[in-house]
C-alpha cells in the first residue's frame, strides 16, 4: 500500500469523525426531560454514553473504501477480518451502552472476533492460540482505561502511533492502513473527549479501540522479518493498560472485592486522590505510554539493543507498587453503640443535689443495710426536702427551720 493511500484513509477517518462527533454532541446538548419512564437515565446521556459509534463509523469507513479501492493489496484478507473483529466487539459494545449486561457475557463474543482475525490471518495453530489468548486480554485492558475524560483516547493515539511506525517498518504495510485510520480517528475525537468531556467512547468505542490495538499488534509482529525483535518489542506497547489491569486485580484481590465490579481505584483515580487534575492524569498516562512506545519502536527499527525493553515493564512495576500505597477505597461508617450513646446522653443529675441525711436530725439509712425504698425522713416522720441551691449550709438551713 502506497503512502498517499494510508493518508487519503488518515485524513478521510478524521473528518468522518469530527463530523459524525459533532452532530452527536449537538443531540447530547440537546435539553430533553431529567428522567425517562421508569427511573431510566436521562436520554442525553445516550449519546454521550454511545458517542464512540463516532470512532468506529469514521474508521470503519476510511478502512472499507480503502480495501474496496483495492489499497491493501495481496493482505485484503488480513486487513477485512481485522475490521470485521473490531466491529463484532464495537456492536457488543453499542448494545451494553443501551442496554447494560454483565462483563463476562463479552468473553465469547470478543474470544469469536478474535477467532476470526487470525483464521483469516493465515495463521499456524499454536500462532492462533497465542494471538487469541492476547487479543483478548489487551483489548479488555485497554478498555479498562476508558474512566476519565480523555484518558483512553490518549493512550490509544500514542499507542496506535506506535504500531503505525512498526508496520511501516515491517515486512507487510498494508497493516499500517488500520492504525493510521485509528490514529486520525482517535485524533478527532479526543477534541470532545477532553476535559469536560462532551462526549465518551463508552463500551461501544473503547472495545473497538482495545481491540483493533490488540489484533493489529499480534498481526503486525506475525508478519515482521525474522531477524527483527518484534516478538519482545512489540508486547511492550501495552505496558500502561496491562499495569492498569494489574493495579485494579491485586488492589481488589488485597481489599477482599470482587473482581469484575468496577469502581474507582483505576491509576487515573489514585492521581485524583494526590489532587492530580483530570487533564493531567490523561497528560501523565500519555506521557508514560510514550516512554514504551518509542521504546519498542526503537529496538523494532534495530536502533537499540533489545535489552532496553526491560526498563518499561520494571518502571511500570514499580510505578504500580507506589500507587498500591495510595488508598482507593473508603472505610466503612461504624456507627455508635446504643448503649454508648445511652451512657453520653445520660444526664449527671445526682451530683447536683445536695443530700439530705447531711442536715441535723435526718435519719439516713443504716450502715451496712441497702438503701430505704421510700425518701429519706426526719425524726418526726416528715419527709425531707432538699436545700435550695443557694450556697448557704445545711447547719444554716436548719437554724432558719427552728
């Protein structure tokens, strides 16, 4: 494939997306009724939810007329499954937008789609069994990482850019057709994906992105030359999705919760809680993709020993660790006893009046007998009152009495 076609497919893929993006943003802005029948979500928050349908329109188009014009070559085939995985999943995904179900249900589905990249891939058995088990383990991790405005747009650009570099300087460039398409589209959206964000790619657009990121780097390093580093380079462009996995895993698996609930304790959150901007955490986490990507590209284009690709893994460890210190989750509200709250309310009244067998001629009971039932008398049989609070003594109470 010619250079002119792979930008033709870039620059069609980015306006399709603006485009598409920008009437999605107008519905979502549209005013509509705070809550549907039934206590459903608000129906502007369809579109935002659903706006990666944008992504995947605008490259999916850009790459079809691509291969209809016949710009992929003798690698049609590889490139058509790609796109028809990616699609799979990015209907699975448009589906859960609308109608949300549980996580474990997409396993079969992307496992099929994964299926279908590397059958019509050509490739071996054991390469076929390797490359599922990948596909689908790094598009569920970059899909991960859609949790914060802007954050997997980045991170999916820089590591898109990364793999059209390796393909570029592979054995096969009519692979670079779908990275370029995703690095334009990505490119185009992340203009309403920003914070505050308009729009987000939702399951629909993060699962196509992880997973035309996956299956282009498994068919990428299937057809690089032998003499190159791709087998050890090229898993390296996932470093900071497979980090981010690993954080939430052992965070959850420490803190006792179960595994497939999402909550907030993704890298992106942990920055939050160390007053990180939302910008900056997108700004950080693309900064620390880019250290792996040029990393991989580099010893890919055989301009750096492959004993360099152990600094990216090692740093993210050791990254993942320091924000393993950062606490996630909040303690649970213990709420106070109610017999401690008995004995604080409880009102210390028997301090406050003075006793009556102090006063002359009171009869208090006897030593080593229990308490009288009744009030405390005097000798005549009266009962006794006690003194007012006035400060003066009893004995001067007393000589008032008589």
């Amino acid at each position: 494939m010619n250079v002119l076609g792979i930008i033709a497919s870039g620059v069609a893929a980015l306006f399709i997306t603006v485009a598409l993006a920008k009437g999605a943003r107008r519905a979502a802005l549209r005013p509509h009724a705070p809550d549907e029948p039934g206590g459903r979500a608000p129906r502007a928050a369809v579109p935002r939810r659903a706006g990666g349908a944008t992504v995947v329109l605008g490259v999916g188009t850009a790459v079809g007329g691509a291969l209809w014009l016949g710009a992929a070559d003798g690698s049609a085939g590889s490139v058509a499954g790609l796109l028809a995985g990616a699609g799979i999943v990015a209907v699975l995904g448009l589906v859960h937008d609308l109608k949300p179900f549980r996580a474990v249900l997409r396993l079969p589905v992307q496992t099929a789609a994964a299926v279908l990249v590397v059958c019509l891939a050509g490739l071996s058995p054991a390469a076929c069994v390797l490359a599922v088990l990948w596909i689908v383990l790094v598009a569920n991790a970059f899909a991960l990482l859609d949790h914060a405005d802007g954050l997997l747009a980045t991170v999916g650009l820089v590591t898109a850019a990364g793999l059209l570099a390796c393909a570029a300087l592979g054995g096969d460039p009519a692979l670079t057709l779908l990275p370029a398409t995703l690095v334009a589209g990505l490119a185009g959206f992340l203009l309403h994906n920003w914070h505050p964000a308009r729009l987000r790619l939702g399951a629909s657009g993060a699962q196509f992105t992880g997973f035309a990121l996956a299956a282009s780097g498994a068919l990428i390093q299937e057809a690089a030359p032998s003499g190159r580093a791709a087998w050890a380079a090229l898993p390296v462009l996932a470093t900071v999705a497979l980090a981010d996995t690993a954080l939430v895993l052992v965070s959850r698996r420490r803190a006792a919760r179960p595994l497939l609930r999402d909550t907030d304790d993704h890298i992106a959150h942990r920055l939050r809680r160390v007053r990180v901007t939302v910008p900056g955490a997108a700004v950080i986490l693309g900064l620390w993709t880019a250290v792996p990507v040029t990393t991989a590209t580099l010893v890919y284009a055989e301009l750096l020993h492959p004993a360099f690709l152990l600094l990216p893994p090692a740093g993210s460890v050791a990254a993942v660790f320091v924000l393993l210190r950062i606490p996630a989750y909040t303690p649970p509200r213990t709420a106070p006893s109610r017999t401690a709250t008995r004995r604080t309310t409880a009102p210390a009244t028997g301090a406050a009046i003075p006793s009556a067998a102090s006063a002359p001629g009171v009869t208090g009971p006897d030593p080593g007998k229990g308490a009288p039932s009744g009030p405390a008398r005097t000798a005549t049989g009266h009962p006794t009152v006690p003194p007012p609070p006035t400060g003066r003594s009893a004995a001067g109470v007393a000589a008032e009495r008589s």
